[in-house]
C-alpha cells in the first residue's frame, strides 16, 4: 500500500486518512466499510466548510454526483 500523507493541514481530514491506515489490518472483506466510513467523513468535513461558508449544498456532493453521471 502506498504511503498516506502526513497531514492535510485539516485536523478531521488528518483522522479520517489515519484511519485509513487500518485496512492493512483487516481482511480485505472489510474494507468496503472502511472505505465507507471514510467517505462519509469526508462528506462531512467538505459539509461543514461549506456551512461555514454560507453555503447550503455540499460541493462534495455536487462533484461525486458529477463523477457519476460521466459516460
């Protein structure tokens, strides 16, 4: 597995990429949740940047969604 960086300069992110470094624990039958988990929290973290922005979508969400609706 490649190296995970040492820190984002954003302490959720810093956790949730930590966390992270449980897959080479774990068979790899659980690493769908870890990976969901982590997605999830990066969600969260992209959420509250932009609640502290003022804004009311998440452009996590707008660019996942852009991701998925590509040929």
């Amino acid at each position: 597995m490649s190296e995970l960086p040492v820190e984002t300069a954003d302490e959720r992110v810093d956790a949730i990429v930590a966390g992270l470094a449980r897959l080479g624990e774990l068979p790899v039958n659980e690493h769908v949740a870890v990976f969901e988990e982590a997605f999830s929290g990066l969600e969260s973290a992209l959420a509250a940047v932009d609640d502290a922005h003022g804004e009311h979508t998440t452009a996590g969400q707008a660019a996942y969604e852009g991701v998925l609706e590509r040929p």
